[in-house]
DNA sequence: CGCATACGCGCC
DNA sequence: AAACGGCGCGTTTGCG
C-alpha cells in the first residue's frame, strides 16, 4: 500500500557534535535565546540553531551569548534566570500532595448534578441535544427558543456567540440559561480538574506538573501537564478543588502572594505621584483612586464607585481603551468616556508614562522590565491600525507584567538562598508559583516562624529605592491544604 | 481514525 | 466585528 517514497521519516539526523553536546548547556542555551527574542517561547534545538543559521551548538552557543551580552541582557541571564533553573527543577521532582479521595466525593456531587442539570434544560428546550456544542445550543437558543440579545457578540467563525457574558444577558429572558450557566460550571470543574488530575498522579501520590521556566513572551513561567497555575479560586465549586492539594504529614502548606503587585509596580514605573502617594499611605487602593476620580472623601466612596475604580485600575494594566471599559463597567459611551478622561487628569503621571511606553517601543522596538528584561514587538510600527493597537497594548503591559515576573523569579531565588543560609532546605520546599503567589510546604513546627521569615524576604526584593518607597505587600496563609488557609 | 481548529473558560 | 495583557486545556467539529 504505502510507496517506500511516501512517509518518509522527517526526522532531522542529529550530527556527532550535537550528540555529544551536554543537555544541560543547550537548556541554558535556550533560555538565553529566549531572553534575545521571548516570542521564541520554549525554544528547541531547532530554533536554537536556527538563530545562526548553523547545525553545530557549539557555534550556535556563541552567536547566541554575543547577542545576549549586545542586547544587555547578561544580568537577567545570570541573575534571574540561572539560579532559577535548580529551584524548578526540585519543583517538578517534588510534585504536590494530592487527595485523591476528597476529588472522588466532588466528582460524585457534581456528576449527580451535571445530569439534573442536563435533565431540566432538555424539559426546558423541548429537545435533547449536546450542551457541550456551542453550535447546538445556538440552534436551541436563537432559532428554537428565538432568544435574542441585542448588540449580539459573534465568534471569530461569525456564529452567534454562547459565551458566558452573552448568556448573562439572557438570564432574566429564559429560565432555561442559569441551568446553562450551572452545567457549564460543573461541566468545567469535571472535565478540566476533577476528573483529569487523577489521572495524572504519580506512585507517590503527587501531582508533578511541567514547569516552564520560557513558558510566556512576557517572562513570566508557565505550567502544563497539568496546569497548576489555573486551578479554580473564583466560585465555591471550583474553590472547593484546593482542598485536595494538601502537605505532607508533618508539613504545612504557606501560601505568600503578593498584594496589588502589578498596579504597585505600574506606580513605580510610572512615578505617578497620586497612585505613589495611596499605596504608601496602605490605604485600599480601589477606594482612593475612586475617592479621587469622583472628588469625594474616602468615606463618601459607594460600592459602585470603588467597582467601577477597580475595572479601570486593572484595564490600566492591560492597556484597556474607553470601549472595552465601556463594556466592563455598563453604561453609555459618554460615562465611559468621561470617567476615562477624569481618571487620567487625575493619575496625569500614568497617562504620560503610558505614551511614553508606546512612544519608545515604536522607536526602539522593544520595552524594558525594571531588570532589563525586553520583549520586542512586530506589529509597533504598523500602518494597519488594528495591528498597531494591539502591539501598543501589549507594549503597555509588557514592562509591567514582566517586571511582576522578574520579582517573582529573584524571590524564589532569595527564598531558596535563605533557606540554604539557614540549612533548612530539607524543611522548607517550593511547590507552586502561580504568578504573584508562591506556595510551598513547610514542616510543621516551623511553619509559622519560617513563613514570617519568607514573607520578609519577598518584601525585601526591590529596595524601596527603587520603589519611590512603595512596600511590596506580601500576604501569608498557612494551612492543611490549600482550600482552608489562614493568616498565622 | 487521528489531527487541527473553533469555541469556551479556568487562573493571574 | 472587536474594541484588555499573559497562559493551558477540554470538547466538538470537520477534514484528510
């Protein structure tokens, strides 16, 4: 049947030299290549000696580490990423205690309800059919059912759009849409987390996730295998999954995240003096801003006034324009776009530092972390509109979200280093990162002791010189598992 | 049948 | 239309 020329094997023959290359070089290889060009996110041989255009590593190597030092990136290089490299690697080889018994008892619950779920809404649709297909449940809700929303979202592909913020619209309209929006929950909860992660446990009873140390453009790490860094905190269903991550006998679980960390980090960046000054003051930073975007005393701020404060403090982040904020906050365009307006009047020394991120990425291509770390952008100079906006806004948030990254990464370096200086290594092991969150797994006798000493050293690693004085506020709670924690 | 894509959604 | 940054992944659907 098959010809001897069909299927050959693409399998690119790997030469003498790059069998005998260490491993452990061509990793740090691809990190540093990373590090000249982070949309190459996870790097492979391939890629490596695609950069110089070559097959051997050992030339590859020096093209590469030129270019590093060329673009001032040796520091990031040798000081974040390098000590990183041990610290994940333990990581991974720990892996996190699973209770496989406390999925079970979820799984059943939510299985009985899925199906009383999916019970109603057939009675409700007058038909069965695949709730999981959004094409299907279209069908039944726009042409059976005639639901119709107005400004209606479309999908890339044109359809009419399922998603979760549309059938919010609809929830009042048809009863048949909360018993949607609660099968999609549990649906989530079952297929992605409840059902799989016991799966993928090992012998010993741990979950040991793939971390990737070039996992993002922006420097930030990622989780796969499974992702770690996505279980569920929102809902009281999802939440109640963190109670089967769990220490070790004799240990404890201490979580650390840091408070507002992005927005901090915005402040500083930007040296805006009014955002500078409310997060020295330790005030709620939500509440300040809207106290003076809305020129009222911090006590005369209404709920809907800090909300509406939040949404925009957190759109700042993501570069966030007066339609999207539109749609976030409701209301008409003009109250969009006033509030926009009368927020940066306000925060004038943010507004200038965001054009001035836009204005040096368009000139020089890339933008910088507090650390150095760049990402470089395609699309900065484009004359399609579209293509410009989003480099910009990726362009606003990358030194921010980067530069949460390079903290987060030097903190477990700092952590790591204490411990060692305290020779309690063995009683002190990281297990997640999750962004601005570290958790880790702490014998028990020491736990509350050593968690006060962490949360120091990660408040400790930007000098506030460095900060125009902000404190980087980190958070510790301790507990049996990671659903039931409490400050100590 | 395996694979890629569309869609949707979990987290920060 | 979309209009907000960064990820990973499950299910459905259509294709070869």
């Amino acid at each position: 049947m098959l010809g001897l020329a069909e299927k050959a094997p693409v399998q690119a023959s790997l030469t003498a030299e790059q069998e005998a290359f260490d491993p452990r070089e061509e990793k740090k290889l691809a990190i540093a290549l990373w590090l000249i060009n982070s949309s190459l996110t996870n790097p492979d041989r391939e890629e490596i000696l695609r950069f110089a255009h070559t097959d051997s590593l050992e030339e590859a190597s020096k093209a590469i580490y030129t270019e590093l030092d060329k673009r001032g990136l040796r520091k990031v290089f040798e000081d974040i990423e390098m000590p990183l490299v041990p610290i994940i690697e333990k990581m991974e080889e720990r892996g996190v205690l699973i209770d496989k018994e406390a999925l079970a008892t979820l799984s059943k619950t939510y299985h009985k309800a899925l199906t009383k779920l999916e019970k109603t809404i057939f009675t409700l649709a007058g038909e069965e059919f695949n709730v999981n297909s959004p094409k299907q449940l279209g069908v039944i809700l726009f042409d059976r059912l005639g639901l119709t929303i107005k400004n209606q979202k479309k999908t890339e592909g044109g359809a009419k759009s399922t998603r979760e913020s549309e059938l919010e619209k609809l929830r009042d309209v048809h009863p048949i849409i909360s018993h949607i929006l609660e099968y999609r929950e549990l649906q989530k909860l079952l297929s992605t987390y409840i059902d799989t992660i016991p799966t993928l446990i090992g012998a010993d009873k741990r979950l040991h996730t793939t971390w990737s140390q070039t996992g993002s453009t922006t420097g930030r790490m990622s989780s796969q295998n499974p992702n770690l860094q996505n279980i569920p905190n929102k809902t009281d269903l999802g939440r109640a999954i963190r109670n089967a991550f769990v220490a070790t006998s004799g240990f404890l679980l201490a979580a650390f995240d840091y408070s507002q960390i992005e927005l901090r980090i915005a402040a500083f960046l930007s040296g805006d003096k009014k955002l500078i000054e409310i997060f020295k003051s330790g005030r709620d930073v939500h509440s300040e801003v809207a106290a003076r975007v809305f020129r009222v005393g911090s006590r005369e701020v209404t709920p809907d006034m800090r909300r509406k404060a939040k949404v925009i403090n957190f759109g700042i982040l993501y570069g966030m324009g007066v339609n999207a904020l539109r749609q976030n906050l409701g209301g008409t365009r003009e109250e969009a776009q006033k509030f926009y307006k009368d927020y940066f009047a306000e925060f004038s020394g943010l507004a200038v530092y965001l054009d001035r991120v836009k204005a040096d990425a368009a000139r020089k291509g890339y933008t910088e972390t507090l650390f150095g770390r760049r990402r470089y952008f395609e699309g900065i100079n484009s004359p399609l509109p579209y293509i410009k906006a989003g480099a910009e806004r990726m362009a606003i948030n990358a030194p921010i979200q980067g530069t949460e990254a390079d903290i987060l990464k030097i903190a477990m370096k700092n952590i790591d280093d204490f411990t060692k200086e305290r020779g309690i290594e063995g009683d002190v092991h990281p297990l997640l990162q999750v962004h601005d969150e570290l958790v880790y797994e702490i014998r028990e006798e020491m736990a509350v002791e050593t968690a006060r000493d962490i949360e120091k050293v990660m408040e400790s690693v930007v000098p506030v010189s460095s900060t125009a004085g902000i404190i980087l506020e980190t958070h510790v709670s301790i507990g049996k598992s990671w659903g039931e924690m409490a400050a100590p």
